[in-house]
C-alpha cells in the first residue's frame, strides 16, 4: 500500500498549502507572525512603451501593518 494516501483527495498544491498551515500554526507567536508575513503577496504590473515605464498599478495592495 503505497504512504501517499493524500493523492486521492488532494492535489499537491492543496497538500503542500495544507502541511504549510500546521507547520505555522505549531510555531511560537513571534516566528508565526514572520511566516505569516512571508506568505502574503502584493501583485503589481506597469506597461512599458518605447522603453519607458508607466505607472505601477497594484492588484492587491498590500496591508499596512
């Protein structure tokens, strides 16, 4: 019987955001926070014409802490 159970019910992208989860939630408050931070994304994009870039639009801002 193979150990990969998982692979019935999840993808890998749901396992791996699964197992990310518990590992931050079993960390002290202070490095959870860290690991927190490090997991949000802030998503921007800037046309280029004629080698010059225009203005940085942003997706998502991001949070201000």
């Amino acid at each position: 019987m193979s150990g990969a159970i998982w692979r019935q019910h999840f993808t890998f992208n749901k396992y791996s955001q699964i197992a990310a989860r518990a590992v931050r939630q079993s960390l002290v408050e202070a490095e959870r926070l860290k690991a927190e931070k490090r997991g949000d994304t802030a998503l921007k994009y800037q046309k280029w014409e004629n080698g010059q870039g225009g203005q940085q639009v942003h997706f998502n801002p991001p949070k201000e802490d």
